[in-house]
C-alpha cells in the first residue's frame, strides 16, 4: 500500500527514516543543500512550515522510500522536489513522481521545475538499470 503523510503528521521515529534517507550521500549529492541536517533541526523547521509548503513521506507497505515537497506563491508551485533511497526501483519512483506532479496539477494551473545539470547524468544512468 502506498501512502503520502504529511511531514507535520509523522511520529519522531518516522522523522528519523526520513532523514536518514534525506541525509544519506546518495540524495544529498543531488540536492540544493548538501549538508547533513540535524534532527533537532529538522523538527524545529516542520515547526515552521507554513501553508505555502507541503511536505509529504512516501509509505510503501509502512516503510519510508522517500518525500516529496512544493512550494506555492499565487496559486502558482514555485519550486517543488523528489527525493528517494537508494533501493527504491526506478519505476517506483517514477510513478509516484507521476502520481505526485498530478496532485499538484489537480490543485495549480501552473507549475515550474528546474534541474540540478548534474542530475542529468545519474537520471539517464538510472535509466540503464
């Protein structure tokens, strides 16, 4: 079973998957912001989001695979991410990538996207698994 669960909702010991996950070189190597975020961070920024975020865990069988986030200004996604382990399958997370950009569009008219140029590498040699 797949499940989306809003950051804010996550018990302490599910913050701590995510973040392992989060802080693991795998995704912080394709990320804005390399650095290790601290749990005690990482809970007083949860404290802060506003309604203009919205932070999601993926659950697939009670096991944390990943988040997925946006940012909203004006009725308009500003900027919006994906993160996964490293195990997850590529078709897995493309799929809930797929299933994510459609509940944005269900909520916006208009979202934009940028691409990290060093990502373009790791996604096409995702693409040869």
């Amino acid at each position: 079973m797949w499940i989306f669960k809003n950051y804010k909702l996550l018990a302490k010991n599910e913050h701590i998957e995510l973040l392992n996950i989060r802080n693991s070189k795998y995704v912080r190597e394709v990320s804005n912001d390399k650095d290790v975020i601290s749990l005690e961070n990482h809970l007083q920024w949860i404290k802060n989001l506003d309604e203009s975020k919205c932070y999601l865990a993926l659950f697939i069988d009670e096991k944390i695979v990943g988040g997925l986030n946006y940012t909203c200004k004006d009725n308009i996604i500003e900027n919006w991410g994906i993160f996964f382990d490293e195990q997850t399958k590529p078709l897995v997370a493309s799929i809930a990538t797929y299933l994510f950009i459609e509940y944005m569009f269900s909520k916006f008219d208009v979202l934009y996207s940028e691409v990290l140029k060093e990502i373009q590498s790791i996604f096409w040699s995702l693409c040869d698994r």
